[in-house]
C-alpha cells in the first residue's frame, strides 16, 4: 500500500460512519484563535462497530428524562429572572432559525428578559438581513448589534484565507467571543447559545454538560492568541495594526468574565433541540423565511443562509476534508430521522462539492483577493491522502460515502 501525505493531522484511513454520511475526516470545532497554519486537527470518533459519536449522542438524546431537564432549567432561570424589567440573559446570534427560537421560547414560554446580541455576518446576504429585521420586529427583541472595525475585518478574512483556507473565521471569533464580552460589560452572567457543537461529533463527554468550556471564548495571554493563523505580535509589526483595533476579535480576558461569573449555556441542553421544529417555530413566531432557492453546494434553503461567505465555507471543508455542505446536512438530518442514510448518499452525491458561485465574485471583491489567488490556494489546500487527479486531469475523492471514489 502507498502511503499519501497527509494534511492537518487527519486520519490517514477515511472511514465513513454506517449510520449517517459523515467521515472521519471531520474536525472537531476548534479554539479558532489558537489555530495556526501547523495545528492539526481532532476529528470524529468512528467506533469498532461503525458508529460515528454525532450518531451516539443523537441515540442517547432518545434516552434523556427532557422533564428533568427542563426542571434544571426552571431553577436556573429562577436564579436570574429580573423583577424590575432589566435584561437577565444574553442571546447571542443573528436572527436564524437557532436565535429565534432560544430568544422566543426564553421570553415567551419562560418569561425572562433577553437583551439579543448581534456579530454580523461578514457580508449579510438579503435573506439574512429581513430575517434578522424580522426577529426583532415581529418577534419583539431588544438587540445591540455590533459593527467591528471594517477595515481591519477584511484584512483578517483574507488572512483566513490565505494561511488557513478557511473563510469563516472571523465570523466565528465574533460569533463565540462577542456574547460573554458584552454580557461582562452589562453585567448580565447568563449567555445561552443554542446547541452543543458535541451533537455534530466534538468529543462526547463535551455533551454532557451544559456549559460551554471557557478556552472557547476567554483568553489567558494575548502572547497565546493568533487571528487569521497570525500572531498578535506578527499583526501589530508586519500589518502594521495596533492593538487597539484588533479588540472586537480578541476573546475576553478571563479575570474579566470571572468578575461577573459569567455562565455560557447551551438551550440545547435543557430543551430537545430537532433543527426542523426550530425552523418550523421560527417561521411561526418570529416572521422567519427560508431562501426560495437552495443553498449551493447542498439540497437545503433554510440552514445558515445570513452570510454570503457561508457557501464558500462549506466548500473549503469540501477541499480540506473531503466534507462538503451536503454531508453535514444530510448526517444531520439522518440522525434526526428525517432522511434515512440511502437517501443521504444520493444528496451527497449530487451537490456535495458544488462550487458555490452565486457569491464568489463579490466575496472576492470584498477582500481584495484575485479570483484566480482563491483557486491557486484551493489547489495547494488538497490533502493527498483524500485527493488525486483522475484520467482526465480532474481532482477526485480517493474515497467517498458512495464508494466510487479514485481508490475505491
Ligand atoms: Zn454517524
């Protein structure tokens, strides 16, 4: 057997999980400002018996007492609950399907008082701004929506780009670090987000629990932070940006967050969380729409759909891990048992990969990169433990979940 080199630490074998479609390449979420060009990756666990751990935390979800569950979640709203109208729990997000439904039931079901806090999406698609309008206006929210230093946020895109492949960092960042940072400077403790990434294969005793790990969003030394795979130091000398505005992407120190306690929550693990309920609830009671067209590189028109950087996202794991968009929503919706896992094949088949140009140009537009410079590094991103060229000179899969791959 030849042995291919193999990038980002990735199993050298792939393996596909027998119940869903995902593979063994798929990377835990990381700690994005410890991620550098050299970091390898974790990726999900596939047991002896063919199981992937996102399939085994959906069985056990099966298994859960929910009204237990929701019991702990009574007392620890309790605990918080404001009596004079003041905010008492941060919600964090965009307006989605996800945000919409933590910030309704929070208010609604539950009587808290969430005050909603926005990281925008890089670059806002059309549907994404009427749903995040929607939210607050139909829904009926308070919101602090937080623009960051625009300048300084392409430059970090693009950096993402060039030394990670990976489009969606900057997001991320926000997305992770702005609740709890803002929820110190209110002095409001209590942040929820929606579901535990363990449920899509972190490693499984993450599941367990409801709070997210602080390495996620506090910061010990900034000597230890990188943002688009650069180090604070590196940004500061070589691109010449003070530290001053690099602050919107740096997580909260952790004595700040200590001061107030702040608690970062899942809902997702007090309230049974199926992404196609949510959207159905998002529908009814925050005005939200899906796009009346499907999201490339995937079968779907409601998931992430805010950010016109989203698609391309999806279509660097495609290169990076052989993973593309189809897969992460199919194993989804095969775990929830909403497609059975033939049906899954067949999607992954047809759009996984998809070259997601509806976007693209204005994508590199906004960062100043060369289309061309876009597909040169998508080339040199190509791990060759899961990519060669076939007869015709075309990249192919060595191995994919139809078992018609190069090496198959
Ligand atoms: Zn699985």
């Amino acid at each position: 057997m030849t042995t291919h080199e193999v990038k980002y630490g990735l199993p050298s074998t792939v393996k596909f999980c027998s119940k869903c479609v995902i593979s063994n390449q798929r990377p835990a979420s990381a700690i994005e400002f410890s991620h550098t060009k050299n970091s390898r990756k974790t990726t999900m666990n596939i047991d002896n018996d063919g199981i992937c751990d996102a399939c085994k935390t959906a069985e056990q979800k099966e298994n859960i007492d929910w009204k237990t569950r929701e019991e702990e979640l009574l007392s620890l709203l309790d605990k918080h609950r404001s009596k004079d109208g003041s905010y008492d729990c941060i919600i964090p997000g965009s307006g989605g399907k996800d945000s919409a439904y933590q910030a309704h039931v929070l208010k609604y079901k539950y009587g808290m008082n969430p005050l909603t806090i926005t990281w925008p999406p890089i670059l806002y698609t059309d549907y994404g701004l009427k749903n995040f309008r929607n939210w607050l206006d139909v829904g009926g929210f308070d919101n602090v929506s937080f623009y960051r230093n625009g300048r300084v946020m392409k430059l970090l895109t693009k950096l993402s780009i060039e030394n990670l492949f990976h489009p969606f960092q900057t997001f991320i960042l926000g997305q992770k670090n702005l609740g709890p940072k803002l929820a110190a400077k209110f002095g409001i403790p209590l942040v929820f987000y929606g579901e535990n990434e363990a449920e899509y294969g972190n490693p499984i005793a993450d599941n367990l629990t409801s709070l997210r790990d602080k390495s996620y969003f506090a910061m010990k030394n900034l000597n230890d932070i990188y943002l688009g795979g650069v180090s604070i130091k590196e940004l500061k000398e070589k691109y010449e940006i003070p530290l001053k505005d690099l602050q919107s992407f740096l997580p909260a120190p952790q004595e700040e967050l200590e001061k107030v306690n702040i608690e970062v929550h899942y809902l997702g693990y007090y309230l049974k969380w199926t992404p196609q309920e949510v959207y159905y609830y998002a529908i009814d009671n925050t005005g939200f729409q899906a796009r009346p067209f499907r999201t490339q590189g995937t079968y779907s028109k409601y998931n992430s759909i805010d950010d016109k950087i989203d698609d391309l996202h999806y279509y660097t794991t495609f290169i990076k891990f052989g993973i593309g968009r189809a897969s992460y929503d199919a194993s989804q919706e095969i775990r929830n048992q909403h497609l059975t896992r033939e049906e899954g094949v067949a999607l992954v088949k047809k759009f996984d990969g998809e070259f997601p140009d509806r976007y693209f140009n204005e994508v590199m537009e906004y960062i100043e990169m060369q289309p061309e410079k876009f597909h040169e590094l998508s080339e040199q991103a190509r791990s060759p433990h899961l990519w060669d060229r076939n007869s015709s000179g075309k990249w192919q899969l060595r191995h994919n979940v139809c078992k018609t791959g190069l090496d198959d």
